[in-house]
C-alpha cells in the first residue's frame, strides 16, 4: 500500500539526482528539525515571575484560586436536564391548560336553510 498522494516509486522531488549520503544527510536534518518542534505554543510574559516560597514545591497550587462558579459533571447535567424537562413540560402545560381552546363547530343544518339563492361565483351568460 502506498501513501495517499504517491504516485510511483521515485524519491522526493527534493533527494531526485543527489548523490546518496546527501540525501541521507537532507532526511535526517528533516526529521531531526520536525522533532525539535516545539508540541504546543509557548507564551512568555514580561512581567516578574514569582519565586517559589521555602519549603514549598509548587507556586500556585490549584486549591488556592477556585473558579468563582464552577459546577461538576454531575451537578451541571442534572440543572441541564432539568432545564430542558422543565422547558417541555411548561410548553404543553400552556397547551393543555392555558391555551384557550377552540370550540367545536356546530352540527350542520340539514334543511341548509342559509345557503344563498345563486352560487357568488356563477359566470352570468346573458
């Protein structure tokens, strides 16, 4: 199985008519610059940056700042899906009880005593 994007045998475009050492030389100085990459981004600050107290192995424990609001898995799931049964309940709680209800229409007269002589949209062919 080849790559995706390889189409035949050849070597890279970059190693094509160099003699071999070379083009050992060029793929180790590739893969030794891809390793020293550095994995994540690296912010700096130019503020003074705190020593450590005696005695001590951290600076900043994590117990010392807490998140003013800060829920747990469990604590933010039960208000999410309460939330969301109180939204549907609410909605046919309007419908059922507060929504005014149509009444139903009236038996049909069967004599049709209010049906009009002549029909409004007859074409009058006189």
């Amino acid at each position: 199985l080849k790559p995706l994007g390889v189409c035949s045998d050849s070597p890279p475009r970059l190693l094509r008519g160099r003699p071999p050492a070379m083009a050992l030389l060029m793929t180790l100085r590739r893969t030794r610059a891809a390793m020293q990459r550095p994995m994540a981004r690296l912010y700096g600050t130019s503020l003074p940056i705190p020593n450590v107290p005696e005695g001590t192995g951290t600076v900043f424990h994590s117990r010392m700042q807490t998140p003013k609001y800060s829920l747990s898995n469990p604590k933010w799931f039960a208000i999410f899906f309460a939330m969301n049964l109180g939204v549907y309940f609410g909605h046919y709680f309007y419908l059922r009880f507060l929504m005014i209800q149509n009444p139903p229409n009236p038996p049909r007269d069967p004599a049709n005593t209010g049906a009009p002589e002549r029909h409004m949209h007859t074409v009058d062919d006189e």
